[in-house]
C-alpha cells in the first residue's frame, strides 16, 4: 500500500546534501571544462526555442544552482504561497517542423556544390520523425527536475513531504503531451531529487496519492477557446502583415541570398520558412543534444541570426503579445485564477489568531503549479504590462529590436516560469503592510510595471490591476457577435 511506501526519510536536503548532489555532477561532467565552456554565439537569439540556460547561464556549470541574492524580504515575512505558470521543458520539433525540415534537406542534398559545409550538411543524419511532434526531450525532463529543486530550495518552507502527501500542492496542465510529461517531470524532482523519496515503480506509482496532475485546457490553452482570437488574429490571413512584410523586406532578403549562395541553390527554391527551418534545426541540435557545433548552425553569423530572431518575435508580439488586444485579453481566466489562490490564502491566513508560524500550515494549497506554452505566458505578461515597447514592433524596426523590451528569447525560452510570492509579514517587527507578492520570471525578480519595484503590498497590486480582476470576462472578450452588437448600437 501506499501508506507504507510513504514511511521515508523525510526533510529537504541539507545545504551539505546539496554541495553534494553539486559537486557530484560537476565531476560528472567534466568539471573545470564545462565552466569555462561558453553559450554558442547564436545562443541567445533562438526565441521561442532559446534554452533556459541562457537566461541563466550559471546553470550550465551547476544546474542545481540556487542564486538567490539579497532580494528576499527581511526575515519579519514568510512566504505563504507561490503560484507559478510554467512553460514546459526542451521539446522536439513539432510535425510541421519536421516537413520543413525534409523539405530544406531535401534542397541540400540535391546541391551540387563541393564547399566542405554542403557536403557535411548533405551526410548529415536527418533523425528527426514525425512520431516526435512536439514532445518533451529527456533534456526537458531534465529542465523540470531541476527547476523543482531549485524553486523548492528557494522555498523550503512551502515545499515539504507533508504538504506534498496531504495533496496540498496543486498540479494543472495543458493536455499536450509535452506539458503532461513536464508536470510528471517537476513532481518527480519534486519528490525524488529535492525530498529524497525512494523511486517508486511503475506498479506502485498507481498508488501514490497527489501525484496525477489535473488537466485544464480551458485554462492553460484559453486561446484555442477563445473564438474571437481564432477568428481576427489566429486564422486571419492579413492579421501578421507586420510579419509578412519583414520576410520581404531587405535583411531577409539579405540572409536568404546568402544561404542559397552557401548552399548553391536557386534563391527560387528558398522562402522564410526553409531560412528559418535550418536556424530551428541549429537551435533544436544544441537544445536536444547539446551540439554546439551542428553544421546546421555554421550557415549563420550572429547578424543572420538576429534578423532571424526579430522575425520568430514580429510573430509573437502580433499573435500572443501586444499586437492584438485580444491576444492577452484571451487570458484574463488564467489572471483572475492566479489572484483568487492569492486571495483564498490570504483570507486562510486572517483566520488564524496570531501565531504567525503556524500561519502558513493554515493554507490549503500553498504551492501551485500550472504548466504550459509559450502561449500561455506571452499573452499573460502583456495583459499585466510587462515588457511593454512605447512603439509596436513593425517589419522596419529591425535596427532598434535588441534595444527593444519584447524578446521573447529572454522572456519564455523552455521551461521558463512566472512565480507569484505571497508573504505574510509581521507587523510588530516592521512597518510594512501585511501581505506582499513579488514576482519571479525565470527565477529572477521581476519589478512591477507599475511600480518598477520588486515587492508590492496584495492590496496595492489588486487595486493596480481592478480593471483586469473586475471588468474582463473571457465569455464577453472572446465572444465575435459583441463587437457587431456594439457597432449596432451606435449606428
Ligand atoms: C478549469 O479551470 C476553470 C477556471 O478555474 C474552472 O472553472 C474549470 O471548472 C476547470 N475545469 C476542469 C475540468 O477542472
Ligand atoms: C484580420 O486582421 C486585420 C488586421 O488586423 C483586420 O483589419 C481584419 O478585420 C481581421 N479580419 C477578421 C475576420 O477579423
Ligand atoms: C519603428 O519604425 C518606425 C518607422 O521607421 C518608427 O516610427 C517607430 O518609432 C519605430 N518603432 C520602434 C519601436 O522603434
């Protein structure tokens, strides 16, 4: 039974467990060689597709790494709860991808050049099938073990057997394979890297209680649901004319000549698509398999590379960013989801008479964790304002893309995790308000838009954002007959 598989060694791991676990990989891997190892040139320019490790490089040397610096709140707080959405771990290409892929493959091998590259680029070993279609590598699975243990050891306190037995944690996803399996992926680093638990097998996995993450579509994948964003901006040819400009425009042009001169292939044959297929291809071989010398990646400089780069965000600010009001509107569900767990445990919280430790065992649900897409964090950043350029992203705003605030590649590359903190803090030992949230993007503090400050009391931030929490109902926002009605009205 269960109950006898649960009768483990319990607590977190010691700091010296940790050094341990720590050194033991460092060993593992090549030690002093995989520090001085540095990211790949074109690294930080793969968007959608950019590796967590670049937004924190010291993962590299130690994924494990928990770098918290002096930004947690004086010790008069505690933290009650965090609510996070997270984007799943590192994923093969999808389907679509993979035709691509042959696609441009196909093209290469019938070039006729002798350059060492076509002819290395032509015995390449095209792996990639479509049974893969988007589905979670075992570096995914990595991505979310890791980010377990290193959000469980930011907050100890939340993240105890105890809660985790009494099915105390809350686990959400997308029904796409790829975040079913990061899910599994978190609570089993949850479980057997940061709390030790002995691994259970398949058998008795059945058995284990709290354990099988709860499926939610209409939240975690809101803009499938939302029929007037399918409508206007998802299957709506003219809505990413922004985008179809710039693979016209002059420095797509450029990099498309330059790789049909590599290749020796008429430019004819080429298009965006292909260009970009072959970037992907680079960034899916050092995301996947660490290589960081594909000769898929030798076809491009970092200037090709940051043109391809502002083509993946034109895309993802004009369908899941700013572009489009109805873009974030669409996830004002998932918004006032997040401030009700806030809300429910701040009012757990007032219920207990004052012994300010026994606080946080007042709370239902102290940890939740909701896994999903790109396109679940993008739309939800831009409804909360953050990362927000005073001019929108337009196909001849290359020049200034690397000053702009929208990219996405430093927003929400695999795995990537917004956090909300809600501590409760004693008021007899400092002058603050009671309850505060902070914000982590990529467990890194993440100033408030409004603010620019990197705590903010619950009471100020739910006034900040009353016009979200009160007067947007995805019913109303996603429905395509109200904008008719209003145009009615006032004819
Ligand atoms: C999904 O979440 C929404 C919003 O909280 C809720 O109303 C709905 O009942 C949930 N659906 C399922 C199947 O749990
Ligand atoms: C498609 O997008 C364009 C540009 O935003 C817009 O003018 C048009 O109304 C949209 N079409 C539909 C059917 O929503
Ligand atoms: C984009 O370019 C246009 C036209 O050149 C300019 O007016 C606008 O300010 C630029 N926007 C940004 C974000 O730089």
């Amino acid at each position: 039974m269960s109950s006898v598989l649960f009768t483990y060694r319990r607590c977190a791991p010691s700091a010296a467990q940790i050094l341990l676990l720590s050194v033991t990989w460092f060993c593992s891997t090549g030690g002093l060689d995989s520090i001085a190892h540095k990211s790949p040139k074109l690294a930080p320019y793969f968007g959608t597709k950019t590796r967590y490790e670049e937004v924190n490089p010291f993962l590299l040397a130690n994924p494990l790494m928990v770098t918290r610096k002096n930004d947690l709140l004086p010790n008069t707080c505690t933290p009650l709860q965090i609510v996070s959405v997270i984007r799943h771990g590192t994923r093969y290409p999808t389907k679509e991808q993979i035709k691509k892929l042959k696609k441009m493959y196909g093209l290469i091998k019938k070039s006729t050049s002798n350059s060492d590259l076509v002819k290395e680029l032509q015995s390449w070993n095209m792996w990639y099938e479509d049974w893969m279609d988007g589905q979670l590598v075992k570096k995914g699975e990595e991505d979310m073990k890791n980010l377990a243990f290193r959000l469980a050891s930011l907050f100890p306190s939340l993240f105890t057997l105890d809660k985790l037995q009494k099915c105390q944690m809350s686990f959400v996803t997308s029904s796409k394979h790829r975040c079913v399996d990061s899910t599994k992926a978190f609570i089993h680093g949850l479980a057997h890297t940061y709390l030790q638990l002995p691994i259970p097998t398949e058998d008795e996995l059945e058995d284990v209680p709290c354990r099988d993450p709860l499926v939610n579509d209409t939240l975690m994948r809101f803009f499938d649901h939302c029929e007037k964003f399918v409508a206007q901006v998802e299957d709506n040819d003219t809505a990413m004319h922004e985008l179809e400009k710039f693979k016209e425009g002059p420095e797509m042009r450029r990099v498309m000549h330059k790789i049909a001169e590599l290749l020796s292939i008429p430019q004819g044959e080429l298009n965006a698509g292909l260009v970009q297929v072959a970037f992907f291809t680079c960034s899916f071989e050092l995301a996947i398999n660490n290589d960081a010398n594909s000769a898929w990646c030798r076809l491009f400089d970092e200037e090709d590379a940051k043109v391809l780069e502002y083509l993946n965000d034109l895309k993802q600010y004009w369908k899941r960013g700013y572009g489009y009001d109805i873009n974030s509107r669409s996830s004002c569900n998932l918004f006032q989801h997040i401030f009700q767990h806030l809300d429910n445990a701040v009012s757990e919280s007032k219920s207990v008479c004052n012994f300010v430790s026994s606080r946080s065992q007042q709370i239902s649900t102290p940890v939740v964790m909701q896994f999903g897409h790109a396109e679940t964090l993008l739309p939800l950043l831009a409804l909360m304002g953050l990362f927000k350029d005073e001019k929108p992203l337009m196909a001849d705003n290359f020049s200034t893309h690397l000053d702009q605030k929208f990219r996405s590649g430093r927003m929400v590359p695999y795995a990537s995790n917004l956090v909300f903190v809600l501590y409760h803090c004693d008021l007899a030992k400092s002058p603050q308000e009671e309850y505060q949230v902070q914000m982590l993007l990529n467990e890194n503090l993440l100033p408030f838009p409004h603010s620019h400050q990197s705590v903010c009391p619950f009471e100020d931030l739910k006034k900040q954002y009353r016009h979200l929490l009160d007067s947007c109902h995805v019913s109303d926002e996603c429905q395509l007959t109200k904008v008719a009605h209003a145009s009615e009205d006032e004819l």
